[in-house]
C-alpha cells in the first residue's frame, strides 16, 4: 500500500509473488515489470524519434547490445541503460559538431565539448560497472617461511599482487631471493673479533 500526502486516497500495488524474469537479459531483475520498463526508457531516450523505422532498427541494436552485455542485477541494468543513453548522446553530439559549417566554430566547438563530455560518462559508468562486478580487485599474500636460518614467526611479505590479468602461481622476485639457496649467516656462528686492552679502553686489532 502506498501512502499519499495531503490525505488523498492510497493506491494497492500488488507484485508477482512469483516473478518467473522471463525478461532478465534487459534489465537485471526477477521482476519483468522492472525489466520493461528500464527497456522502454532506454529506446525512448534514443535520438531520431520521428522515422519509425530507424527507431525500429535502433531499438532492436540497443537491446541486442544490453543482452550482450548480461545484467546480473538491476544495479548492472542501471548502469548499462545510462550506458547507452549516454553512448547515444555522445556520438551524436559528436555527428553534430562536425556538421556545422566552419564559420560556425562557436557552435561546432559546443557540441564537441558536449560530446566529449558525454565520453567522459561512459568512460566512468563503465568503470563503476567493472568495479560492481569485482573485476580490477588486488590480493596481496602474505607467507610465513621456515628455513634454518630464518626464524619460524618471521613473516615474509612478498611483493605478488594478484589480478585479473597476472598469471596465477607466479612466484614474487622478493620471494625468490628470501628463499635462494644462499643460506644467511649464524650470528652464533661467527667469529668474533679479538679484542685488546689500552689503558682501560678495549680496542679491536
């Protein structure tokens, strides 16, 4: 039930118990109601309205591309909506800047700063659609090596940043020379130097 000001009367929305999201591809959602929707406001936001059959064919080429892209939820259904919308606008400020006659520099300097800036947007939409589904994430690993020489609570942390695009299992350059064949010296071990009294100051040879 949803509540209005100013005591006007309430309006029932009743939702799918059961939403079968028949229409997932388009919008991310359970709800095909969501799914529709966000469809119908993406082709209703593309340029060239008015010829019925380039809206046709540019609907069909949008959507096709949203299904490629396959939301996993409606947050990926947002971001590849405004997506479109500002991929559109972009090239078409783009198209436009260019059509201006050359004594229209004032205009044609307009709509390229406009299209750039619509680039900017998908730029940073794509980002924030990249970074929503996990990728460019870095893992640092810290390992605990044991050696005779090496006591067993010192920790070694190697310089291995994992990604999307580093090969997995690829030992670090740090790791390999904390753990070469080379073993570190026993300060037990080694020798100490003699050292020799003068007038109650001790002085090495």
């Amino acid at each position: 039930m949803i509540k209005k000001p100013n005591n006007e009367p309430t309006e029932t929305v009743a939702l799918d118990p059961k939403p079968e999201g028949k229409f997932m591809v388009l919008g991310g959602s359970q709800a095909d109601d969501w799914n529709q929707r966000l469809a119908n406001l993406v082709v209703s936001a593309l340029p060239g309205q008015s010829n019925r059959d380039a809206v046709t064919k540019a609907n069909k080429a949008v959507l096709g591309a949203m299904v490629d892209m396959a939301p996993a939820d409606p947050i990926e259904g947002i971001l590849m909506a405004q997506l479109m919308a500002a991929c559109e606008a972009s090239l078409c400020m783009y198209r436009k800047g260019w059509d201006q006659p050359p004594e229209y520099f004032e205009a044609r300097t307009k709509y390229l700063q406009l299209a750039d800036k619509a680039a900017r947007t998908v730029m940073m939409l794509t980002e924030r659609l990249d970074h929503h589904r996990g990728r460019g994430q870095q893992q640092i690993t810290v390992k605990h090596v044991t050696t005779n020489n090496v006591m067993a609570d010192q920790a070694i942390i190697t310089d291995r940043v994992t990604t999307a695009s580093s090969p997995p299992n690829v030992p670090s350059p740090a790791l390999l020379a904390a753990t070469s064949e080379t073993p570190m010296p026993v300060l037990s071990e080694t020798r100490q130097p003699d050292l020799i009294d003068v007038g109650g100051v001790e002085k090495k040879k």
